[in-house]
C-alpha cells in the first residue's frame, strides 16, 4: 500500500475517533466532574504518548530538553489541557454537545486575528468576511432550531464553547513557534498539564474517586486515548504522508457532521436543523480564510 492511501486511512481514524468525542464527553460528565474526568483522561493521554515515544525510540530525546523548552512545555500545558478544557468541558455541561461542538470550531478564524499583535501579520477584507460568516453560523447554531423566536441556548455556554476557540488558537500559535519534534512537545504538554490538574484537584478536595461510577471512568479513558492521545499520532502521520496535505486537512471538517450521527443515536438528542446550517457556514468562513492564506 503506498503512502497516499495509508495517509488516507491515518487521517480516516482521525476523524472518526474525533466524532465520537462529544458524545464521549457528555456521557462522561453525567458520572463524573470536570476535574476528576479532565484529569483521568490527561493522565491517560500522557501515558499513552510517553508510549508512543518509547515505541518510537524518542525517549532519549527528553533528555535534550533545555530549560527554555521545558519553561514552554510548561506554559503550553497550562493552556492546553488545563485551561482550555476546562472552559470547553464547562461548556458541553451547559449545552447540548450538537452545539459545543461547533460552536468551538471557530479556532482557525481567531487565530488570523491573534497573528496581528502575537505575528505583526495585516488582516484583509477577506478575513472580515470569513469572521462575518463564520459567526452568523455560530449564531444560528446557539439558535437550538428556534432561529427567528427566542434563543434556548444558555448564553454562558454559548460565551464558553466559543470562548475556548480563543485558547486552542492561541495555544495553536505558540506550539508552531516550537520547533521541536511534534510527540516530544505534545508529550511534555500533557504532563505539565496533568500535574496542574492533580494540584486543582488536591487543592479542592475532588480528587477521591470512590464511589464514582465506571460509566464514567470508562468514557474518561477512552477520551484520554482518542481525543488527546494516539489520536493526534494517526493525525500526524496522515499528514507526512499526504502527497498533499491540503487534501488530508480538509477532510477533518468531515468530523462534525459524523459526531451529529453519534450525537442523535447514542445521546439520543434530536439533531435541530440549524446544527447543520450553522456548521455549514462555520466551515464556509474558515474555506474562505484559508484560500486566502494559500494565496498570501
């Protein structure tokens, strides 16, 4: 099998793996609080890729490490997992996950709007539009189907889910500005962050997990695997693949619509019609972005 199809096939796993996270999520935090799950599944995901180190033989790499490089880990471990899940968890407690979900895509047209301060990068029109665009789909979305009467959405939830776009795309900056090996920092990241989460969960006194159920230790696990782990390794991997990565890339906009599916026969939520227009545009401003970008 050549390179192209295997790429293909990592980037397949990507997304179906991604899918099933909002489903995941709610079930999980039915059983447990955002504390003991967050921290569950980032102990996991750092075992998991300290795994994928050893098996890569990139273990001696840690060594390397400067303590410029460790200071980053660090900072980058407390946006991402501890901040940004926290606020994104919060938000999938508020809301339905049809309308967490997408509501946190928004990621990539913030991040043109950061580059201006944190890059010294100039905005076009094109931007404004793809914002435009991309936040009529979010309004529409929170709209929960009752687009032209009063909005059900809980407004903090809607402020959270979209609010942690912020984070993902600042954390997104400052990880491409680290040019180490991709596994070595995301491994670093999560350790750091599962460190801070112990402390958080020391400090509250949430951290006894007596009690609690394996339905939601279960779904914590499998979130530490498949949102936070070996998933990012399939996604890396179709990417160094890819006779082109562009192709590969846009396919995870796939991922949001198969999570409605998981969404509506596992969670049982009726999927409103406005879920899948909002996301429609959502994407649509993020195309528009990125053509943009290409041609810069």
């Amino acid at each position: 099998m050549d390179k192209s199809r295997r790429s293909y096939i990592y980037a397949g796993l990507a997304i179906l793996f991604w899918s099933t996270i909002p489903t995941a999520f709610k079930i999980c935090l039915k059983e447990l609080g955002i504390l003991q799950m967050l921290t569950l599944a980032s102990l996991v995901s750092t075992i998991v890729l300290f795994i994928i180190l050893a098996a890569g033989r990139k273990v001696k790499l840690l060594r390397d490490s400067t303590g410029k490089e460790i200071l980053s880990s660090a900072l980058l471990g407390l946006i991402n997992p501890f901040i940004y899940y926290l606020i994104l968890l919060r938000a999938y407690q508020l809301l339905p996950a049809q309308v967490a979900q997408p509501l946190n895509m928004i990621w990539p047209i913030i991040l043109v709007f950061l580059s201006v301060p944190l890059l010294g990068q100039k905005i076009g029109l094109k931007s404004y539009i793809a914002l435009f665009i991309s936040f009529a789909g979010v309004f529409i979305i929170s709209s929960q189907g009752n687009l032209f009467g009063h909005m059900h959405a809980d407004i903090r939830g809607v402020l959270l889910a979209t609010g942690s776009s912020v984070f993902w795309a600042f954390y997104f900056i400052l990880n491409v500005r680290d040019k180490r090996e991709e596994t070595i920092k995301l491994f670093l990241n999560f350790l750091f962050g599962t460190i801070y989460l112990v402390a958080a969960l020391l400090i509250t006194g949430k951290w006894n997990l007596e009690g609690s159920s394996i339905k939601g230790i279960i779904p914590a696990v499998y979130i530490g695997i498949f949102e936070m782990g070996i998933t990012f390794w399939f996604w890396l991997k179709a990417l160094q693949m890819a006779s082109s990565t562009d192709k590969v890339s846009n396919l995870v906009y796939i991922a949001p619509f198969l999570s409605l599916v998981f969404v509506h026969f596992i969670l049982h939520e009726p999927v409103y019609y406005t879920t899948p227009a909002g996301l429609v545009l959502i994407i649509s401003g993020i195309w528009i972005q990125n053509i943009k970008t290409r041609r810069s």
